[in-house]
C-alpha cells in the first residue's frame, strides 16, 4: 500500500532541516534525485493530507533531496517549489519505518527543524543559544547575549 503524504511545513532553511534529521539519528543526502517509498501509487489513501491532490502520482518518489535513516525501509523526499523552499514528501504506511522515528505527520522532524530554525536566527543576531529538553519532552531553547 502507499500513503504518500505532503508536510504541512515550508522547509526553507536546508542547514536547519539537515541538523533536524541529525538529531533524529537520519541524513539528509543533497542532491538525491529519488526516494524511497512503496514504489507504486495504489489509490488507496484519501486523507486530507494525501499527496496525490497536489502532487502528481507520476512524480511520487521524485525530489531534489532526501532524508534517510538507517532504521527506515523508506526515505523522505524534498521537493523545491517555485518560491526556492522545498516541499515535503513521505511515504507514512507502517512497513517503511518513517512514523516511528519521524512522527506521524512528521511532527517530530517538524519540532527539531523549527527549534534549529530558531536557533540559527537567534545565533545570527548575536545569541548564544543552548537547547535541552524538559521533563514533558518539549524542547527548550535558552538564548542569551
């Protein structure tokens, strides 16, 4: 079965996004034209985030950049957009590993991306920047001059 799914997130800091899939224990490889997902568009997935309503079926394992991860049969495609930010693809049915170590949504990829992008313009404007993570697993970014 395939469930390809489009993020809800405009990746447009590749640094952040490569930082985010490290701290996840993936890669994000630059310049990999294909990723890894069921490999055939089954029809069989309807969510209101199924890729196939804004991306072509025939494009489906197709992007500019991918992430792996070494406990994940399937990868995570990034495609650049006409603004130069990048969508994101993933293929979510359990056999391909992804959601248990990325998130169901990708949420997880999604809070590391967002606290690195934080972090990064908090370093640019002169803060020095630490993150931890709290007793409730949020992550805490602590930015000070």
């Amino acid at each position: 079965m395939s469930h390809v799914v489009t993020i809800q997130l405009k990746v447009k800091d590749l640094a952040a996004l490569e930082a985010a899939a490290k701290e996840l224990g993936g890669e994000l490889v630059r310049g990999q034209t294909t990723y890894k997902w069921f490999g055939q568009w089954m029809n069989d997935f309807h969510a209101d985030n199924a890729a196939y309503k804004t991306v072509d079926p025939n494009q489906f394992g197709k992007c500019d950049h991918a992430i792996r991860h070494p406990k994940c049969g399937y990868e995570i495609g990034l495609v650049k957009q006409a603004d130069g930010s990048y969508m994101i693809l993933a293929d979510e049915w359990g056999s391909g590993g992804l959601v248990p170590v990325f998130g169901q949504g990708m949420q997880k990829l999604k809070q590391h991306y967002s606290t690195n992008l934080v972090a990064n313009t908090m370093r640019k404007q002169g803060f020095m920047v630490s993150k931890s993570t709290d007793k409730a697993g949020n992550m805490v970014l602590n930015c000070t001059r």
